[in-house]
C-alpha cells in the first residue's frame, strides 16, 4: 500500500512517483539513507533528502549508481556534486513527495536518531538483507589484515556507530541470519583530542565473507572491487583507491 502523501506543484510538473512499501530497491535505498542519508524538511522552505560520502572513493556510487535508484523508485532526475570545502560528494533529491514519504516511513528530520530498521524492512526476510545492503553499502567496511606470509588475505567486515541501539540491532538481525557477529560497544577512543565513544561489529574469515556477499552483498565499487580483487588474487592491499581497483580488475579481465 502507498502511503498518502500529497505532491507539490513542483512534484507535480516533474512527474514524482512514490514506491510501494514491498518494493525491494526501496527497501535498498532506506538502508542507503540510514548509512549515509540525511532528511531536510522546513516548514516554509525546502525538503530534500542528501546522500554524502567520500568525494573520491564514493564518487560513482554517488553520482552514477545512486541517482538510477532515485530515477527508479521516485521517477526523480537528479545530479551528484562535489563539495569544495571538504573531500565528499553530495547527492540532493529536492521533493516535498519524497521527503514527507521518507518521514513517513521512519527516518528522521535531521539529526539521525534512528534506533531501529523501519517496520516495513523488519517484516520480510528479503526486504531486510535489501536494507542491510544499503547500510553496508555506506556505513560497513570491508577490508583484509595480514595472514602469516605477510599477504592482506584474511577479511573483516566492519561497522562503526556513534548509534548503540542501532549497531545492537543490526547485530541480532545478523546473528538471526546465520552470521557470527563480534560486537562491542561503549569503545572509548580519543580523536583531535577529543574522546568519542563508539560501537562495532566484526564479522570475520572467509566462509562468512562469502555468506556475506550471497545473502547481503554490496553494490558500491569502494566495498564491491576490494572482494572482487581479493576473489580474483587471494588478497587486497589496504592502500589502493576504487579507481585503482577498478583499473586492476580491468586489465587483468581478459584473462578470466
């Protein structure tokens, strides 16, 4: 069912659709919006919806993947910038439709304070490996630490919080789909001098990399090339950037 949300003129004229709530990709894009999403609604001002990350290793999930989700679910046009006062990049979906629907279905204005997955994701098995998906696409890590010849071969998937009741349910959704999850919370660390406090979860080895990418996966290259790479060589060095990766597996594919 759709929820009822009214247009603006402005959504009129560009023709803004609105998914239904059983809608897989939908279910992808919250999860793309509570990794790295923010919800701007003003009274008598501008609602949009802004996806950010890093202006160079997010760069064409940002600007080119992400937009064909919004044209998909929202028949929405949209264009991805980078920002010049700091090194991210930005994709801003202005619409009164989709910002009211957003807020609708459980994000939140503002500041995230987002202590679980919306209702919708949590009723179906699908739906929520979709959402999961989208956080990880934006919010987990994936990364390789040495095995005992020196090689960057042994893979962590990684997740970082400032949000406890979040990461904790993101663990038992995880451990509820077979995975065994490492999780620990109220980490204390010092950063420009400051002590933050923050939450991980660990999900380690081969076996549950594997696991990972039948049942979750991930659609953004910076995660997707780092598997790809350790697929095809049995390692991935830490200090190589999406393009560089992207050029890797480029140059070595008509040998596949």
């Amino acid at each position: 069912m759709k929820p009822l949300i009214k247009l603006s003129e402005n959504d009129r004229r560009e023709g803004i659709e609105l998914p239904l709530l059983n809608d897989p990709l939908l279910a992808y894009e919250t999860g793309v919006h509570i990794g790295d999403g923010s919800l701007h609604i003003t009274k008598y001002g501008t609602h949009s919806v802004r996806y950010y990350g890093h202006g160079e290793d997010d760069w064409i999930f940002i600007s080119e993947f992400l937009p064909r989700i919004i044209k998909k679910l929202y028949n929405k046009n949209v264009i991805a910038r980078k920002c010049s006062d700091s090194n991210k990049c930005v994709l801003n979906v202005c619409s009164k439709a989709i910002a009211t629907f957003k807020q609708d279905i459980g994000m939140s204005v503002g500041k995230k304070c987002i202590t679980d997955l919306p209702y919708f994701v949590r009723l179906d098995k699908t739906l929520l490996a979709k959402c999961i998906r989208g956080i990880g696409d934006t919010d987990f890590s994936l990364y390789f630490t040495k095995n005992e010849k020196g090689k960057y071969s042994e893979p962590v998937i990684s997740c970082v919080m400032n949000n406890k009741p979040l990461i904790q349910n993101l663990a038992l959704y995880l451990n509820e789909m077979g995975f065994k999850v490492n999780i620990r919370v109220d980490v204390q660390r010092e950063r420009n001098q400051k002590f933050l406090v923050e939450h991980h979860i660990n999900i380690y080895g081969k076996r549950q990399l594997e696991e990972w990418m039948h049942f979750i996966g991930f659609s953004n290259p910076k995660q997707l090339t780092k598997y790809l790479v350790w697929k095809k060589f049995g390692f991935c060095h830490p200090k190589t950037t999406t393009y560089e990766r992207l050029e890797i597996l480029q140059f070595f594919r008509p040998n596949e």
